[in-house]
C-alpha cells in the first residue's frame, strides 16, 4: 500500500504542477503580442493605401479596392487578438474601418452624387479610433 500512495502522491504532485504550468502559459495573450499581430501585414500594405488615396480623384475604383484590402487584412489580424484591452479597441476600430470601406465603394461608384458628408464622418471615425489603439499599444 505505501508504494501506491507515494505513487498517487507523486501524480497528483505532478499534475497539479502540470495544471500549474499550463495556466501560466495560457494566461493570455499580451498586449504587446496583441498589437505586433494587428501590425502584421499592414505596413506592407500601407504603401499601396497611400498611392491610391493619393489619385482617389483620378482612380476611385482602386483606391475603394486598397482599402478594402487594408480592412480586410486588419480584420483577419483583430480575429487573432485575445488581449481584453487591445481587442475592444480594435474591434471599434475594425467596425470603424468597414464603415469607410463601405462609404468609399459608394463614392466610388458615383462620385458626383456621394454623400460626403457621410464619408467625412466615417474617416473622422476610423483616424479616432486609431488614435485610440495607437495609445493603447504605445
């Protein structure tokens, strides 16, 4: 009997330990490891953003589709985010950022007839609640 009790011991020592050690590394995700996954792939992409903003004028089409590239390769990056502090931030900034995408493609379409009210308001929004993750991540 004294064999199987230290053994029983042994185990239950070793699994505490386990569940100990796994709790640590599952404790989340850090706020710096949150915003260096949001940051993933968009510096690449903010070249293209800013050339196709730059001639929104002369091609609107194709600055709607770099922005809805930027938008949606932030979007896949905020679904990686588990960080609470960081993911609610991003999550109004994603929200934030679809809006524009939706209100470019409509001015694209029609540029003469777009509300740009509406667009002011969206950019207004999305350059807020960038604002807003930059101080969270800075």
């Amino acid at each position: 009997m004294r064999i199987s009790r230290t053994k029983t011991t042994s185990l239950i020592g070793a699994l505490a330990i386990t569940g100990l050690l796994l709790t640590g590394c599952a404790g989340g995700q850090s706020k710096a490891d949150a915003c260096k996954v949001l940051e993933s792939g968009l510096t690449d992409l903010q070249s293209e953003l800013t050339s196709s903003l730059s001639d929104a004028a002369t091609d609107p089409e194709g600055a709607s589709k770099a922005l809805d590239t930027v938008s949606d390769k932030f979007s896949e990056n905020v679904s990686k985010v588990s960080n609470d502090e960081v993911k609610k931030v991003a999550d109004d900034a994603d929200k934030a950022l679809g809006t524009l995408v939706s209100e470019f493609k409509t001015y694209s379409q029609d540029p003469a007839s777009a509300d740009t009210k509406a667009l002011t308001d969206a950019s207004t929004d999305v350059q807020d609640t960038f604002m807003a993750l930059s101080k969270v991540c800075n």
